[in-house]
C-alpha cells in the first residue's frame, strides 16, 4: 500500500485472499447469467410480466456489477501495529487512522 505509513512491529494485516474475490465475482456473474437466461427463454406466458422484468432488472444489475473494473480492485484492507488501526480505503491510497485510545474492545476470531 502506497499511502500507508511504514507498520511498526508488532503488526498485524488483513487482506482477503485474491480466491475470495474472483469466487464472489464469479459467483455474481453465473446468477446474473443463470437468470437472465431463463428470464428471456424459458420465463412462461402464465407468470406475470412484471416479474419477468423486475428479474431481468436484478439480471442486469448483478451482471454489471459483476463486471465492473472496480470490483475486481484489492478489497478494504485492515492494518494495525503499535500506534493504532489503519482502515485502508476502497482506493487501496487513502486510509483512515484510529489511535489504539479512541478504540473499543475487540476480539480475536477466525472468519
């Protein structure tokens, strides 16, 4: 990260894993897919057609967002060391800092 200052051991960083990323993102594209396919082939005459477009909108909109340039960028990372947390902005440049006094408890989990 360009924007962060240099950690100071002990450090600690969260950074989901690229796998993760192009799972959610391939995941979204075989929804949007899946159901603008059926959505204009095999969508019967007996259902309402402002469901048929309603599902086409929800199509689109997955499909677009599937694709974006930006979705594919690194997710928010988290970064703390002695000073404080580093929240690092969508951008992957700008960061927000919260000294170690200004934060609340917080647990240690997995997931």
């Amino acid at each position: 990260m360009s924007g962060l200052p240099p950690l100071e051991e002990p450090a600690f960083v969260l950074k989901p894993s690229g796998l993760v990323k192009i799972a959610v993102a391939g995941a979204m594209t075989a929804t949007g897919g899946t159901v603008l396919i059926w959505v204009t082939g095999f969508y019967g005459p007996e259902h309402p057609e402002t469901l048929r477009y309603a599902l086409g909108v929800f199509a689109v909109l997955f499909l677009a967002i599937a694709l974006r340039p930006d979705t594919w960028r690194p997710l928010p990372v988290f970064e703390a060391d002695r000073r404080g947390v580093y929240l690092v902005h969508r951008n992957g440049r700008n960061f927000t800092f919260v000294p170690w006094n200004r934060v609340g408890n917080m647990q240690v989990g997995l997931g």
